[in-house]
C-alpha cells in the first residue's frame, strides 16, 4: 500500500489562514476547531486519495465534516497535493460577511 505525503499549494495555506482568522473573530477558539477538522480531512486524503471521486482532469474534492468547505486536490506518484480549500456554499445572511474570495479566485463552484 502506498503512503501519500500530503503538500499544500501556498494559496490554498493562505485560504486556510483566512478562514481560521474569521472563525477566530466570529468566536475564539472556533478557528482551532475549524483547523482540527481539515487536519482530520487531510488524513482521511492521505489514507486514500483515491476514494474521492475524480471530478475533472485528476482534481478529486474530499468535504470537511463539520464545516462547508472542500478540499481540491490532486495526486501526482505518492504526492497528494492540496490545491485549495474553498467554501462551499454562503448563507445570504452570514455569507455577505465572510467574503471568502478564495471560491472565486481558484475558479472553484
């Protein structure tokens, strides 16, 4: 069975720096959690990449449990590499709020 090392492309660490400050800011020690629950998706990748769908040219999409994000990646040999991790979905009342322009940036819906 192969073991992936799991790298994460520096937009997708700067969208996950973002998110963590705004749960932060919303209530403190939700960022923590927020950043528990993609360390447990990220295992879950690195366990088996290949359980998560191909959505299009190799970009598979594995959902953070708790929170409404996804995590894009790709596998390149034993290499899983993180492309993005993205809201998925705003609510029209809080979404205005968190802004989140990594959906939009990465071209990701």
């Amino acid at each position: 069975m192969t073991e992936y090392r799991l790298v994460a492309e520096p937009p997708a660490d700067l969208d996950v720096a973002a998110t963590y400050r705004w749960y932060e800011n919303e209530q403190a020690g939700l960022g923590l959690e927020f950043l528990d629950e993609l360390r447990a998706t990220y295992d879950r990748i690195a366990d088996g990449p290949f359980k998560y769908q191909d959505l299009r040219s190799g970009i598979r999409r594995a959902l953070l449990r708790r929170f409404p994000y996804a995590v894009y990646f790709a596998v390149e040999a034993d290499v899983v590499v993180v492309l993005a991790a993205v809201l998925l979905r705003l609510d029209v009342r809080a979404g205005a709020r968190h802004g989140s322009p990594s959906r939009h940036r990465h071209g990701l819906r």
